[in-house]
C-alpha cells in the first residue's frame, strides 16, 4: 500500500470517476491510475470501484467505507508534512485564502497588510471565487482558509466562525428621487429597476427574502458578483445598486450617494472557515486572529478537532 495509490483512489472519486482526469491531476498515465487501483483492491480483497467494461461508474458498497478512511490517511499525511514544515521553519510557507470578491477588495487588504509585516516571507496565494467553491476549495485542501459571507456553515467537514456582521446600502446617483425619502421602504425600492449581487453572493438571499415576505416584485435588470461593477452600472444610471455596506468606499468617484437599507434587510455574517482535522500552521491562527481579534486560539483549535459550529 502506498500514498500514490490512495491518491489514485481519492482523485478517481472526486473527479466523477474520469482516469484521464485523474491522470492529469497527479502527473501519470490513465494506465498508470488504473494500475495503481487495481493493485490496492488486490491487497484489499475487495473491489473499490464499480464497473462497465474498463470504465469506473461509482463506489461498491466496501468502497463507499474505504473512501472515508482513505481520506482521512492523505490528511493526516498532509498534517504530518504541515507539522514537519512548521517546526522546521515557523516563518516560511505558503497561505492560500480562498474569498469572494467583496472580501478581497474591501475587508482583506489591511489583515494581509498587517500579517506581512509580522510574516514577510509567508507568501499569500488569495484565490476568488463564489462561497460553493470556496468550501469546495477548504475541503479538498486546495485552500487553508475560506471566507465568505454565505454557505460555509452548511458543510459539516468545515468548522466555521462566525467574524463579523454587516448590512447592505442603498446606492443611487446624485439627485436621485429616493434621496428625498425620509425613511426608505421596500416598496420604495421595488418601483425602481434594482442592481446587486449574484445568487449566493454576498448577502442576496437576504435581500431576496425581504421582498418576497413583503409580497413585493422586484425588477432586477442586473447581477454581479464585483460590488464595482454594480456601482459602475449604478452610475450609468441603469438601476438602483444594492451593495455590501463595506464596499462604499469608491461611491464619491463615481458621483454616487448612498442610503442605509439596514431596517429593510437582515444582517449579514461573514464566516471564516478551515477544514477540520487539519493541521493549521502557527502563521495561520495568527492571520485569523488578525482577520477576527474576537476568535481565540485554542478555540479555533479545539473547533478544528471537533463536531461544531462557532
């Protein structure tokens, strides 16, 4: 039994059971993989992996079992190379925070500013993308830290913890009418064409849940995932822009104003993940401590090991 093979098994699932997938991730052949499996099965005495001819179509019922424990020997395989490299060298490494736009831009500048200069040879890999990728990311191990605003808490392989909250604003050029509203409403808002966020992005199930309870019709002529790009529209007058509150910070450069929507809207909590089971460098607790002062170390410590959302 070697890791190669246990690699071969884990890829093999994870990749819908494509060789030439699997192949390509781990630098071999397709033939090099199904060698590979075959032999572990034959040490096993069991098949792993459902077949149609040469083609894998799923897990048997054994594999469905040995898939977890497989999982669990690659990780701590990893924690073991992680634990070797900290102890070796507590300043040197590599951080990869996967994060939406809105974090990266608004939120993240000053911790990663700050942490460089406690860490200046840790290099900071930030990778963007929406909360569903950003999970998948952590759990895979492609990433150490996930942030984002929607969908961490749901995966039960991530320990989550809950940062800080924020709330949505309205955005609108100057001299628009609602800058004349002395208290927005909703229905206010829904006589407009409205600007905001992608589905699942960045707070918009909140939103979208205001309107619906309200029993009011939204007319959203445009979605982003970019709270730039929302506000550039904004401004070229094709709607009213609903944007995080942290993301305001560029409105007087495109001659906008803003209106607070925190009575319309629910707040919104940005979480920060990390996959557990996982062994987490001496840098990284410090960047999350520096990214969320009210988190404790051996909170997130003791979170990482067990079954529990913070």
């Amino acid at each position: 039994m070697n890791f190669q093979q246990l690699r071969s098994i884990r890829e093999a699932s994870r990749r819908g059971y494509n060789l030439t997938e699997v192949a390509n991730v781990l630098f071999t052949s397709q033939p090099g993989v199904s060698r590979q499996i075959r032999e572990l099965e034959e040490e096993l005495g069991v098949d792993i992996f459902e077949r149609n001819g040469k083609r894998l179509t799923g897990l048997t019922e054994p594999g469905k079992d040995i898939l977890p424990i497989i999982e669990r020997l690659l990780l701590e395989a990893e924690n073991l190379r992680q634990a070797g490299e900290d102890y070796s060298d507590q300043s040197k490494g590599t951080l990869t925070i996967a994060t939406t736009h809105t974090q990266a831009r608004y939120v993240l500048p000053k911790v990663v500013q700050g942490f460089r200069q406690a860490f200046p040879d840790v290099r900071i890999a930030l990778q963007q993308s929406s909360p569903e990728h950003i999970a998948e990311w952590v759990l895979s191990g492609k990433a150490d830290i996930g942030i984002a605003t929607e969908g961490l808490s749901q995966f039960k392989d991530l320990a989550s913890f809950a940062c800080y909250e924020w709330n949505h604003v309205v955005v609108v050029p100057e001299g628009h009418p609602l800058l004349e509203k002395e208290e927005l409403t909703l229905e206010d808002l829904s006589t407009y064409p409205l600007i905001t966020y992608d589905v699942g992005f960045t707070g918009r199930g909140h939103i979208d849940d205001a309107f619906r309870l309200a029993g009011l019709r939204t007319d959203i002529v445009l979605t982003a995932m970019d709270s730039d790009v929302i506000q550039q529209y904004v401004a070229l007058g094709l709607g009213v822009g609903l944007v995080a509150s942290m993301a305001i910070e560029v409105q007087r450069a495109h001659g906008l104003r803003t209106i607070s929507a925190s009575h319309l809207f629910a707040s919104n909590v940005t979480r920060l993940a990390v996959r557990r089971g996982a062994y987490l460098r001496a840098y990284t607790y410090e960047f999350i401590q520096q990214f969320a002062p009210n988190l404790d170390r051996d909170e997130v410590r003791q979170a990482v090991s067990e079954n529990e959302v913070v």
